[in-house]
C-alpha cells in the first residue's frame, strides 16, 4: 500500500501550481496530500484527518465513497470566508488503493442563493443521517430498481457490505438468490406503492 510520503512526492509539480485547493483523502478519511492552496486557505494539513478541518466536507466523502453515483458538486464553507464548490472524484493509487480527489473551486454567490443551497445540502445530509442510523434495513433504488444506497442496518442483516451491492440492479440480486423477490422492482413496474413479505437465504423474512 503506498505510503503518504510515496503519494506527495509522485504528485506532478502542476498540481502544486493550482491556485484553487485540492486534496487527496485515503479510506479512513485521512488527508494524503495537499496542494498549497488547500494548505493556506483551508488550513488542510497531511495526515490529518479530514473532519477536523473540514467537517462537512469529510461527511461528503464519506457519503461518496458509500454510493455508486457521481457526486454532485456541493457548496463547503469554512468560517466566515467565501463558499467553495466541491468536485469529488475517485482515484485508483496502487492496485486495491482507491482514493478520494478532493477540488475546491471558490464560487461568489447571492447571499439568498447560497442560504438557499446550504439549507437544502442541509436536508439532504439530516435525510442520510435518518437512513444510517435506523434500525431497520433500508435499502434506497432509483426509478429502474438499481441499489443507490444501503445502511448500516441492511449491512448487519444482510452479513454483506454495501459495497457488494450498491449499483447493482434487483434483478440480478434476486437471480443470485440474495433475496427472492424485491419490492423496489415492483414498484418500479407497478409505479405503486408496495408491500411484500421476503424470504432470506437462511431461512429468515423481511416485509
């Protein structure tokens, strides 16, 4: 696995030369490199972790990493300074390192736009925070019954880590005997509202 060392001294000269911050974030959310206008500006240091400096940033990463979706850009303030928008996009360092590319770009807006923006990015995150942190197994699918998101509580249920099964499609879970029929694809042919009692591979059922 390559070190934090290793990583700062490949980065091209031409990332350090950005006027905009950009940092890389490793799998538990520690900071592996910053250029230095994420240094100066954002006060982000190497080997710190990402939720100290920038605490909702970090939460972005996280969510990012969980999901099989594109991250959509998202405003990060820090103190009193102007807002920046966030653009986050993996990176694979070595073979099984996979990274988080962090880039900042400053954007001036409209104080009633940018309230608006930040009171939205709120809901979403109390919203994720709700998901997570249910007792129930919550499985969230797009309109084509494709696996979005999964909390901590499917996971346990499950004995199988989101990872294995965000982006892929109902379909292919119930073929794989994952689960022997799925409410989200009915709903997604149906275009209702469905309830339906699930068998488990073990002998367990779900509603």
């Amino acid at each position: 696995m390559m070190s934090i060392l290793e990583l700062n001294s490949l980065a091209p000269g031409f990332l350090n030369a950005i006027s905009v911050p950009l940092l890389v974030c490793d799998a538990e959310g520690v900071i592996a490199y910053t250029n230095p206008a994420a240094a100066d500006q954002l006060n982000a240091k190497v080997g710190v972790v990402l939720s100290e400096p920038l605490p909702k940033l970090a939460e972005a990463v996280s969510t990012f990493r969980r999901s099989a979706r594109p991250a959509p850009p998202m405003t990060i303030t820090r103190g009193t300074g102007a807002p920046y928008l966030a653009m986050l996009s993996s990176v694979q360092i070595s073979e099984g390192q996979v990274m988080t590319l962090c880039l900042l770009l400053p954007v001036p807006s409209p104080p009633d736009s940018e309230q608006r923006m930040q009171d939205f990015e709120a809901l979403t995150l109390e919203l994720q925070a709700i998901i997570d942190s249910s007792s129930d197994g919550l499985f969230v699918c797009d309109s084509e019954a494709n696996v979005i998101r999964v909390n901590p509580a499917s996971e346990r249920i499950h004995q199988r880590p989101a990872a294995e099964i965000v982006g892929r499609n109902m379909r292919d879970l119930i073929e794989e005997g994952f689960i022997d029929r799925s409410a989200a694809l009915e709903a997604s042919i149906e275009k209702e509202t469905v309830s339906q009692l699930q068998n488990l591979p073990g002998g367990g059922k779900l509603i």
